[in-house]
C-alpha cells in the first residue's frame, strides 16, 4: 500500500512513501544551495516539490514572485503553494491576494495544483476562487475548521488536507474524493494521520490509502 503526504516539510519516515515536500520562496532561498537540495530531492524516488510564497513570509512581491516562477520549472515540482491569506500575518492582505492571485495564475499556466494556506479568511479565499474560476485544483492544507465550513468550501470545489489535529465531521464531509492526508511540519509518520482518519470515517487504514491513492492519481496526476 502507498502512503501519500500532500503536504509536508520533512523527508518521509517511509523512503517507499511518495510526499510532496514543501519549499518556500524567498528570494534568500535563491542560488546555489537551492539547486544543489532540489537536486537531492530530484534523486529520491517517489519525493516531490511544491514552491510557494507563504503569507508569512513576503519581502519583496517583485523579486519572489520572479524566483517562484524560475522554481516552477524545476524537475518534481508538482504544485505552487502553500500560498494563500492568512489576516494574522504582519503583511497586508492586499499584498497577500496580489501574491495569491499570481500564484493561482502561475498553477493555471504551468498546470500545476494550488497548495492554499488560509487563517481567518475565507471568505475573501471563496471570493477568489469564485473571480478566477480556475481550472487546477485548489487544495487547503492543514484543515482543522468544522464539518459546515468544510461543506462550504467542497461545495466551491475545494479540496481538503488533514494532518496531526482535525475535526472528525469535517473529514467526513471531504470523504471520499475532496479528501487528503498530510504531516505539515509536525514530525509524524503520515502512517498515523491515516490511522486517525480511518478512525473518525470507521474504515481501516487500507482503505482510507486506497482512496487517497485514486484521487492523487486521478485529480492531481501523481504517480
């Protein structure tokens, strides 16, 4: 059985588990070593590579949104984000749907899936969506909302990722094709995320696998 990490910022537990590796884009991360630890990760079977520019972390809309778009062309990189709006953030949120909107642009010209970080925002992410009316996937990661805003947003056609800490009825809203698993920054087996969320859906673990296999394969084009 294959184990899928949508989103995650460390190396899997499992070397037989495919995860898509997070990377943030600012313009400090340029260079050489970047291309020397994309490099590594190119090399290890079944690791992918998403590039975004967090809301945490915009210096300069310019710069970033120039290196982001070098990254995207980068062998493994399989998404843009995590990107998105984040109202506790110290930069403007005119600022972050400038870089959103562009970063939702780049996934619509490079056909690549859009990774969303979202706090305290949603409904400007639903305006978004609903103004952009994009082609690509658009998946929030880390989703701990409840089950009536998790039924909001599939009804757009979002999709969810859940990681260390959920609420059970949201995950069941998202079951069975608007749901994925992921360990973020925690450092977790993404094994035990499965597990929890088999726990909360009342099927085994295998099953839950299977599932997110078929909608990794069938929505998001991995292997």
């Amino acid at each position: 059985m294959v184990y899928y990490d949508i989103h995650t910022h460390h190396l899997p537990v499992h070397p037989e588990d495919i995860a898509i590796v997070n990377r943030l884009v600012p313009t400090l991360d340029a260079g050489s070593h970047l291309e020397q630890a994309m490099s590594r990760l190119n090399a290890r079977t079944g690791l992918f590579c998403s590039v975004g520019i967090h809301p945490w972390y915009i210096y300069s809309v310019e710069e970033q949104l120039a290196e982001l778009e070098r990254q995207t062309s980068f062998p493994n990189v399989v998404a843009i984000g995590e990107t998105g709006l984040d109202k506790g953030a110290e930069a403007p949120l005119n600022r972050q749907q400038e870089i959103f909107k562009a970063s939702a642009s780049l996934a619509e010209s490079t056909g690549l899936f859009l990774i969303i970080h979202c706090v305290k925002a949603w409904s400007e992410l639903i305006a978004s969506k609903k103004e952009l009316k994009p082609r690509m996937p658009w998946v929030i990661h880390g989703f701990r909302g409840n089950a009536i805003l998790a039924g909001q947003l599939i009804r757009q056609g979002f999709y969810l990722s859940f990681g260390e800490y959920f609420n059970p009825g949201a995950v069941r809203e998202a079951w069975p094709c608007r749901l994925f698993a992921e360990t973020d920054d925690r450092e977790i087996d993404i094994r035990t995320v499965y597990r929890n969320l088999s726990a909360s859906l009342d099927l085994s673990p295998e099953q839950v696998a299977a599932q997110i296999a078929r909608n990794a394969h069938d929505i998001l084009h991995l292997p």
